[in-house]
C-alpha cells in the first residue's frame, strides 16, 4: 500500500476507522488517505477510474463487485463500530429496548473503552 491513495471514511466518523487510519499513518509510508463521508454506488467507478484503494469492511464486498476485493491481514485487530438507529418519536417498546441496551453497554462496558 506504500504511495497509494486509500479511500476511507473522514476521521470521526467511526472509531474503527479511526483506529485503522492510524495504523496506516503510523506504518505505511508515503500513503494519500482521501476522506469520504458516505460509501455510494458510484464509489467502486471512481476508484477504479482513478486507481485508488477503497477500505471496507467484509459486509459490503457483495455491494462493491466490480472491484477486486483483497482482504488485508494485518497484525492488529480492529473493533467495528455497529450502532443503534431508532425514530426520535419511537414506540415504548423501542423505548424499553434502547433503555435496556444503555443499561447492559453503559461506560465500563469493553465496547465504550478507550473511545474518544
């Protein structure tokens, strides 16, 4: 990957990203992270068109199939952020869902450690 331009999500976005962007800065020498802020259905053609390296995760290959995929072994494991979406007007039974979760993943929890 040394002197590639990589495409990947703006820092803040997700924490896992986060930490991968790092990673790479730290050590891949000589790389061009180009920051997006959503992955869409043109991206594939704009990597391909332009030679760039796209990072995702294993969940969307099927949706990027007109790149090669080359899955990455690296000596880190990076965490993947999964989040919660609900209507702000929601249900009581959605409710009780989302009070339950904050409940049983609160701040001491292994998947809110160490985030920014």
């Amino acid at each position: 990957m040394q002197g590639q331009s990589i495409v990947m999500y703006s820092h803040g976005i997700t924490y896992a990203d986060d930490c991968l962007r790092e990673y790479l800065i730290q050590n891949v020498s000589g790389i061009d992270i180009i920051d997006i802020t959503t992955y869409n259905r043109s991206l594939p053609l704009k990597c391909e068109l332009s030679s760039f390296i796209l990072i995702y995760y294993s969940m969307y290959w099927e949706n990027f199939s007109p790149l090669k995929t080359i899955p990455l072994k690296l000596k880190k494991v990076f965490p993947i952020d999964i989040g919660l979406g609900y209507k702000v007007n929601c249900s009581l039974a959605v409710e009780k869902f989302i009070d339950e979760a904050k409940a049983i993943y609160n701040s001491d929890s292994e998947f809110t450690k160490n985030r920014p």
